[in-house]
C-alpha cells in the first residue's frame, strides 16, 4: 500500500476538521494516510509518496518556519499537494491582484506595506474611511488564517480598537476593503474544486453581531446548489489561477454578493477547510482526484 502524510498542526481540539473523512476512500484506492503535525522534528518525508497540506492552522504565527518545512519535503522525494510554488504565491494575499489582472473582480482592495506605514493614528484611519468610501471597512493582515486580527471598524465608534490595531498590524502588511454587507445578510459561498472540477458548494453564515463565517466563530453552514451567475464567476476564478500557475489538487473560492454581482473574497490554495462534512461524496471525489493526479504525475 502507498502511503501519503496529511499535514496538520499539534493539536486541533478548538477547530472543526474533517480530513479523517477521506481517509477509508484513500484506503480503498492502495493509499495508507498518517496524519503529521507540520511542527514535527525529524520527519523522513521521503518515506511517503505525497504530502497533501491539510491543517495547519497555526502556520501564520510562523510563516518562515513553515515555509522552511514544505522546503524540506519538496526537497525529499515526496509530492507536495498543493505544490510550493501555488503556497508562496497564495500564501500573501497580494496574489488577489494577479487574479484582477486576468478578469477575476475582486472587492476593492487597498494595500498597505509596513515598510512604508508608520503607526496607526486616527487621522490615517479616517483617511482609510475615505478612500473606501465606506461608512464601515475591514482590516486584515496579508499574511493570515482563520480570521486572526482581522478589524471590522465603524466609522463612529472604532477608536477603541486604535491600539489593538497598531499592536497587530506593526509588523505585518495589510489590505483594507469595504464592509460587505452581504456577508452579514446574506452570508459568504464557498465553492470547492478538485484537480479544476467543481464538486460541492456551501453557504456560511456568522452569528449575530458578527462578521465572521468560520465555525470556531460561531457561524453556520449550508449546503446549497449554487446559482449559474455564482458558479460563472468562480470559473473565471480556476481559468484564472490555470494561467498562473498548474492547476491545484484543491481549491476553495469564497465570494460574496456585491453590486449586483459575486466577487472573489479569497482563493484558498494551502489548507483551506473543505467541509467534507457538507456533501457525502465529497470525500471520494477527493481522494479519487488525489489518486487521478498522483497518475498522471507518476
């Protein structure tokens, strides 16, 4: 029997991860699957036939370190999926801009460099509110998961969060968009792609008072069919990725209702969820993707 490693992080009791899902189809198709902690010393990767980045959850908090790990295993004889090359570009979400430039509408998006910002103050702040054009904007680190110090802020009353907002963005480049109220009324679609063919889609939905979709913040989920004018854009989103690079073994597109339209929110190349809770099948249709592509390359 083959064997691949799946990529996690230590521990994942305060996250909802359901890889474990794929598992008994890989098993079925001669894959032997042991899930490793990216954190792990003295790995012989060489001893799997692929690597598949799965969950690690954490890796923002250290993003040198882990780009030195996927270092080290494309350096063994194992198969990075998704390979490093698609992580270096999607890990910093500048890639959003490469995207434009081949027909994917985002929302509009201002990018900051910590090398050419000072602190936070309020002026600068009010100067953001401007350029937006918006009575409400987020914030969110290049370089981030799972929403961490990300700043929903209202024009009237977000001067509390001036301090927590310079502590966070100090050493770290940032992108300032718009609030989409979409995201809140209507709720954000995923739409999960294997080897560049659709397979499932779902709708995430954050609590009330919240703007954030993930399940450790609270929000809900549904599956739903996902409407023609959706699954349109989202194509445009993979033909878009294909010329940049080769297609992913996986992708997940978030994009929302804005302006009468659905624009890309991320592309999620590295260790998105795939809510393969969500749709029954979606566990083969991924394994059986893992295998068709481990084939081809083989």
């Amino acid at each position: 029997m083959k064997k691949c490693a799946i990529l996690s992080m230590d521990c994942l009791d305060d996250f909802e991860a359901y890889d474990h899902l794929i598992e008994p189809h890989l098993e079925q198709l001669g894959w032997q699957a042991d899930t490793i902690s990216w954190r792990k010393q003295g790995v012989d990767w060489s001893a799997y036939e692929s690597v598949i980045i799965r969950t690690p959850w954490d890796y923002q908090d250290e993003p040198e370190a882990f780009m030195q790990v996927l270092q080290e295993i494309e350096q063994s004889s194992a198969q990075l999926e998704n390979s490093i090359d698609i992580v270096k570009w999607n890990i910093d979400k500048i890639y959003l801009k490469e995207l434009e430039q081949n027909n994917v509408r985002l929302v509009p998006t201002i990018w900051r460099d910590r090398l050419k910002q000072s602190a936070l103050t309020l002026d600068e702040v009010d100067t953001l509110f401007a350029l937006v054009g918006s009575e409400q904007m987020v914030l969110k680190p290049r370089i981030s998961a799972n929403a961490d110090n990300t700043f929903w802020l209202k024009k009237s009353d977000y001067q509390d969060k001036l301090t927590e907002m310079t502590q966070a963005f100090a050493d770290r480049d940032f992108m300032v968009q718009p609030f989409v109220p979409a995201v809140t009324e209507e709720g954000e679609y995923s739409l999960f792609y294997f080897n560049g063919e659709y397979s499932h889609a779902i709708l995430k939905t954050p609590k009330e008072e919240d703007f954030r979709v993930q399940e450790e913040h609270g929000g809900r989920l549904k599956t739903i069919t996902p409407e023609a004018q959706l699954v349109e854009r989202a194509e445009i989103c993979m033909n878009a990725i294909r010329n940049v690079h080769e297609m992913p073994l996986y992708a997940r597109l978030d994009l929302v209702r804005f302006e009468n339209d659905f624009v890309l929110m991320e592309a999620e190349l590295i260790e998105p969820s795939l809510y393969f809770n969500m749709d029954d099948d979606s566990p083969k249709r991924f394994a059986e993707a893992f295998v068709n592509k481990m084939e081809s390359n083989g």
